[in-house]
C-alpha cells in the first residue's frame, strides 16, 4: 500500500492543510485574517427598498454578535436617491454603519457598475461576510462579484450560522431531497444569498444610529455597454403577494384533479387569504408559478399556514415550516408533513375544507354582525 501524500509547504513556510484530492488550502491566507464585519447589500428600487435587505439586517446581526464586530449595509445609487433615508432605516434594524456610493450611473440597477462599485468596496474595507437577498437583482449582482474578486458563493441558504470564524451556510441539496452546510475556509470574503421570507424580519429601534462612509465610483456613462433606456412596468403582470401574505391556503396532488383544487381558493376567499400550491400542483397547470411554495418556489411566513393534500416532502418544507401556525390535511396518517404541523387532519381534504369554509364563514359572519 503506497503512502498517502504529503501536503505541500506553503510559501510563507509551514505545511498547509488540504480539502480531500483537490489540494486546495483549507487556512485562511495571513493577508485575508484583517477582513472583519458583517456586511448586508440594501437592494432598493424606484424609492423602496425590499424587505429582504432588512430581514438579512437582522441576520447579520447575529452573526455579527457571535463574531464581535460591526454591521454594514451597502447602499449604490443615483445622486437624488433617497440613500440617507435608507441609511437610517438600516441603523433602525441593526447596522452600525452604512458604505454609500452615489453616482448618476448607479440609478437604476446594471451589472457592471453595480459590481464595480461593490468589488471596489469590499477590497478597501474588507468585510469577511457579505449577504445579498436571493431576488433577480441580489443573484445577478451577487455571482458577478464573487467571480470578479475570487471568492466563494452559497445560494439560495435556508440557515446562517458562525463555526469558529467561518460561515457555515446551510441550502437544500440534491433537488431538495438533503440538506447542506458549506464554509468558504480560505477565501474572503465568505459570500452568501438568502431567499425573502427565509429569515424573519427584526424589530425596529428607533434609538440605534450610525455613520456613513462614502466612496466615489470612478466610472463614466460611456465605461457601461448596457443602456438603461426606460423603465415600463407590465400592466397585465400578475399581483400575487405570496411571500408576505398573512394567511395561506395550499393544495396539493392529494387534491386529485383542478376541479377539486377549487376548494382551496374557496377557503381562501372567506378568510382573505393567499393561495398556495406545490410544485406538482404547477406543472400540472392547475394554477400558475407564482403560487408555488418550497424550494423552486417561494418562501412563505404567514401567520396561518393551512396546507390540503401536501404530503411535506422536504422541497415543500423549506418554503413554509417557518409559518408561525401549520395546519395539515391529509388522509395519511403517517405523512411527513405531521411531523411538523403544529395541528393536523387526518382525513380527505375534498370532504374538509367545505366544512372548514362553512365553519369559517358563519363565524365571520357572527362578528360582523356582532360589530354592526
């Protein structure tokens, strides 16, 4: 049996501990120990900016406590853009200090000056974690930079934690079927996107402030190849507001067949609720992509979750177990999705959820004329 082999000595002197057969390093170079702080991108548009930079400011405020430094939030954009305000809103949920680049080029998001303003950034204050929200603009903005300074990316993470210094990103793996944890042991900074709704949004204080730093971009309109010409919204567009929905009724394959699935938009109706579905339910067009909850579809944490027909198979768990009331129809008794609903039916979703709309509706019903 031959030797195994000895891993090689490194430049500055001394032995360097290998990952498996790819040899790479896995210590973190001396140069990158002086990356320190937490840093969240606030991704914002046509004067809002959206939830999930704020529910990513709260996150980083805890990883940031575990590691004993500071939270940054990162704010790009046009000379008349509303950036202290949102510099503000960011000392309200957790930041100490907010990095501000104001540029006429950066109103309106573009790839390339966007990373530009980003990289530049990170090489002058050197962060060791930055948290973008997995939305169109965060995983276009976050691949870009993480390949143009060299870096490790973890999408799509359902949990954040801190091993010694390393980031430890947790996403689902394997269509769904497990669950990872990644670190970026020898790179910085240690990159990461989180999904909206995947982490709850934190408490406002009113009381926190900070400082702002700011820092010219160095880039002219002509430097750009992409023209952002006009912004046309699509009227026909479709309004599903799924992910901050308070209420969520979900049908599954259990339901059978379109017909049934019905009755999940006629409980919905009575209680002012969102409709959900899984992704069988999709690709079976019995409604459309933007109702579907779980790991392709979106991340939900209303405060009634109602799920009819949904076995709870992991890909559908990660969308909605963070549901502050999970109630379960189902006639299998020994289906997943018991194992973490906090109330369960075990019985046949087509004959329940009349009763329960009836039951809801002539409670309603009581109130209002209660009130009247």
């Amino acid at each position: 049996m031959s030797e195994p082999a000895k891993p090689a000595a490194g430049a500055a002197g001394g032995a360097l501990k290998t990952a498996g057969r790819s040899g790479r390093s896995t210590e973190l170079p001396e140069h990158l120990k002086a990356y320190k702080g937490v840093w969240v991108f606030i991704e914002h548009d046509r004067g809002h900016v959206h939830p999930v930079s704020w529910e990513l400011m709260g996150e980083a405020r805890k990883l940031a406590d575990k590691l004993q430094v500071d939270v940054a939030g990162v704010l790009l954009g046009g000379p008349d853009e509303a950036l202290d305000a949102f510099a503000k809103e960011a000392y309200a949920y957790g930041a100490d200090r907010c990095y501000v680049v104001r540029d006429p080029v950066l109103k309106g998001y573009r790839n390339e000056p966007f990373t530009k303003g980003l990289t530049d950034l990170v090489n002058k204050f050197q962060p060791e974690i930055m948290l973008l929200g997995a939305t169109t603009m965060g995983r276009d903005l976050a691949g870009s930079v993480a390949t143009t300074l060299g870096t490790g990316l973890t999408a799509d993470c359902t949990e954040l934690n801190i091993d010694g210094r390393a980031l430890a990103a947790t996403r689902p793996t394997f269509g769904g079927s497990l669950l990872c944890t990644i670190m970026t042991l020898a790179y910085r900074p240690q990159m990461a996107t989180v999904r909206p709704r995947v982490m709850s949004m934190p408490r406002r204080d009113e009381t926190r402030g900070g400082d702002i730093v700011e820092m010219p971009l160095g880039m002219v309109e002509a430097d750009i190849v992409t023209k952002l010409l006009d912004f046309i919204p699509d009227a026909n567009r479709n309004t599903v507001n799924l992910a901050y929905a308070d209420i969520i009724i979900s049908g599954g394959k259990g339901l059978k067949n379109a017909e049934n699935f019905r009755l999940v938009w006629e409980l919905a109706k009575v209680l002012g609720a969102e409709v959900g579905a899984t992704r069988a339910v999709v690709q079976a067009g019995w409604t459309e992509a933007e109702r579907q909850v779980g790991q392709t579809g979106k991340t939900v944490r209303p405060k009634l979750y109602i799920a009819a027909g949904i076995s709870g198979a992991i890909q559908h768990r990660v969308g909605m177990e963070g549901s502050d009331v999970i109630v379960a129809i189902n006639t299998d008794p020994n289906a997943p999705i018991f194992d973490f609903a906090h109330h369960g039916i075990v019985g046949n979703a087509m004959q329940v959820l009349p009763v329960l709309t009836q039951a809801f509706r002539t409670h309603l019903d009581k109130r209002i004329r209660k009130v009247a």
